[in-house]
C-alpha cells in the first residue's frame, strides 16, 4: 500500500498526534508499505524546498513483507519514493526522526502557544498525494494540514481514513468559554467527507456519533512496553527527587489551560509526599506558583522519560479533555498506578480499584484523597501497578499498527465495488 499521512504536527513536535503519526509511519514500513509523511514545518524542520529534496532519507528499519499474493504489498516504485532513484516526491527531504520521506509544509507558530505550528496554505499537499501515487490518505487529527488533505483526496478520487485525536470543543471551552457548536461543525464537515473516522477511545467514539459524524470505528493507540517497564526504576534518581524519601506523585504532558494541573494543589500540601512535574507549555511560569513544592523538570523524552515514569510512585493525570491519554498508558506499562478522571479516553484504560483510582473530573478534593489512599497503602499501589503492567502487555504499536491496516484494507475493499 502507498500511504500518505497528513499529520498536523510531526516529529520534533513533542505531542500525542506527532507520536501517534511517528508509531504508524514505522509500522507500515516494518510491513513492507510505503508511506510518506506531510507535516507543517518548525524551526527546527524547516519547509521543504519546492523542488524534490536531493538528500537521501535515513535507511528505514528491517521490514516484514506482506505475503507476495497479498494486494497490499509493497508496490513497484517504493524505492522511488524513498529517494533511491525514479521519479521524487514533490519537496521530499530526509528527516533524522522519519523511517520516510517527509513533506514539510510552511506554517506559523499558534499565538501564544508557539509549541503548536499552523500549516499556511500550500499546494504541496496535493502534490504530494499525486506523486507519491497514493493508494489510501491517512488524516491526524485533520484541522487545518488535514482539511486541505481531505480535499486533495476526494479531488483525487482516493479514499481517506481521518483519525480523531483532539478535543478542539473542549479546547474551545478552555480558551475561549464558547465556540463548541462552531468547533463540532468544523470536526463534523471533515471527518463525514472521510470513508472512515477512528476514535481512540469507546468515550470519543459516543461523543463523534452524538453529533452526527458517520463511519466511525474504535482504533486505540499503542504503547512501547519495551522502553516503558518497571525494570527502569531508578533509586538515585529517586533520592535527587525526593532526599526526604518522599512519595513521588508525577505528572507528565503539556503545561497548558486544558490540562489543569493546578488541580495537584491538594496532592502537594500532603506530609511525605513529593510532587513532580514533566512538561513544557504556556501554563509553565503559573504552575511554579500553584504547586508549591513540586518538582518541575521540563521537558524530558525516550529513555530518560521511562526512567521518570518507573521511578514515580503514584502517577495523575489531571485533563478532563483526553480522546485517549497516552501518558496514563505509558505510566501503567511503567508498573505504576494511576489516578485520573473518570471521563474521555482514561474510562478505557484504568481499570477503577484494580489498577487505580477513577475521579470527578476537575474535582482538586477527589484528586488529593485519591493520592493520599495510595500513598497510605503500600501493598495497594504495588497491587495496582503489577496489574496496570499486566493490562498493557498487548497493547503494543505493532498489535494496533495491523489493527489499523486492517481499517486501511476494509476501505480500499468497500471502493472496489463502487470503482466496478
């Protein structure tokens, strides 16, 4: 299969839509596909030239070929795409971060939050779809690379899968205190244009058919059990943390309104309990003031990360907005229990009094008790975490990669008859 993936944010970009895009690009190689990859650019992946990038891509990874009767082999012109001579990819470039060629289209950073870029209009995004001979157009979270995308596609006459990924009505709550229905109407007119929606969460999968978004089907996301294990657990980082021997409650994500990380509050003014925070974002320099105590390390990835993660004792997400949560997944394969609240896409992943501790959503008190139940009970939290790792342990990038080829061939199958 020749895939294109239009993401909205990529590699460097530190976020769940970019890892999302980065874990699906490295399981269609690894299958033997051909995908290439258009994302807005950042300061530190710059726009691609107009002309085809003459840089050669780094070697993808070993891949594991589809059976040579299979119609979604890799086809002719997959070294092509890769750079290896043929015909280029319209503005192609090798990426450090990509195991494919990757289209960066122009963009800007968000006011106010320059972590988020905003691709401008382009025509590169058509263009790439056309010379890449796309067979399939994958959208991540489609708002504004992904609209432009959707309508290169059905210009084109080439099916789209859009996956749903961000609560923008929830954010519009957050940012703005209104503009939901105007969000729902932009989420809505995208993905009814899509041969198929994937919603991360059963809770996402309500809330989309709620308001009228057709074809919709549950595709979860992965997490690395290899890099994220209880075997990371690091004791001299532990007393660096906590030289008091604390209890070490973390969170780890983006600093932002959305997130409301104040809500840790509660959880820093108990006694013995160390509060650490993971995380860059534009709520940064008003956290430092709320939580009062606590940790802030900034922004941390790959195996430092997990280290963090498995040297935590109690981990809390604090989001109300999450269609999945990657962070609360990455923490239960790390061994450790999770609080969270009882809304969006933790519903699916913790399993309340078995591998931690569901609560009302925004509520500081219920996240304080939570915390103060765990760090009062020893042989409850080592419970919670053994049990949060064992629910995890198929969950892995590989298992939902072929789970999302398998949406990928439904839809080229349920063309077939149509193109008949």
């Amino acid at each position: 299969m020749r895939v294109v993936i239009v993401t909205e944010s990529f590699p460097p970009d530190v976020n769940g839509v970019a890892h999302c895009a980065l874990q699906t690009a490295r399981h269609l190689v690894d299958r033997g596909h051909a995908p290439l990859v258009v994302a807005p650019a950042s300061p530190k992946s710059p726009a691609s030239p107009k002309s085809a990038a003459s840089a050669k891509p780094p070697a993808s990874p070993k891949s594991v070929p589809a059976p040579a009767d299979s119609p979604f082999s890799a086809p002719p012109g997959w070294e092509d795409a890769h750079g290896r001579g043929g015909e280029p990819v319209a503005g192609k470039r090798a990426d450090a971060s990509a195991p494919c060629p990757v289209v960066r289209v122009p963009s800007l950073p968000l006011p106010g939050y320059p972590q988020v870029r905003v691709a401008l209009p382009s025509r590169r995004v058509a263009a790439a779809i056309t010379e890449h001979r796309a067979d399939i157009v994958h959208l991540a979270s489609p708002f504004v690379l992904g609209v432009r995308g959707m309508a290169a596609a059905a210009r084109l006459g080439i099916p789209a899968v859009a996956v749903y990924q961000t609560d923008l009505a929830g954010y519009a709550r957050t940012y703005m205190g209104a503009g939901e229905a105007t969000a729902w109407r932009r989420i809505r007119s995208v993905h009814a244009a899509a041969d198929r929606t994937l919603a991360p969460s059963s809770a996402a999968l309500a809330d989309l058919e709620a308001h009228g978004v057709p074809r919709v089907r549950l595709w979860p996301r992965g997490v690395d059990t290899v890099r994220f294990r209880p075997g990371h657990r690091d004791e001299r980082l532990r007393r660096e943390l906590a030289p008091g021997g604390e209890l070490i409650v973390g969170y780890v994500g983006r600093l932002a309104p959305e997130k409301h990380i104040e809500l840790l509050a509660g959880a820093c003014g108990l006694d013995g309990v160390r509060v650490v925070v993971v995380g860059d974002g534009p709520s940064g320099t008003t956290l430092r003031g709320a939580l009062p105590g606590a940790v802030f390390l900034g922004r941390r990835t790959g195996d430092e990360l997990a280290r963090i993660f498995a040297s935590l004792d109690v981990f809390v997400h604090t989001g109300p907005f999450e269609t999945f949560c990657q962070t609360v997944q990455e923490a239960m394969a790390s061994g450790v229990p999770v609080v969270a609240p009882a809304a969006g896409g933790p519903l699916d992943l913790v399993a309340h009094g078995r591998t931690g501790l569901l609560v009302p959503p925004r509520d500081a008190g219920a996240v304080r008790d939570a915390v103060a139940a765990l760090a009062a009970d020893p042989g409850l939290r080592r419970a919670y975490g053994t049990a949060a790792r064992d629910m995890v342990e198929g969950r892995t990038w590989a298992a939902v990669g072929d789970q999302l080829i398998g949406h990928y061939t439904d839809v080229l199958f349920a063309r077939k008859p149509v193109a008949a």
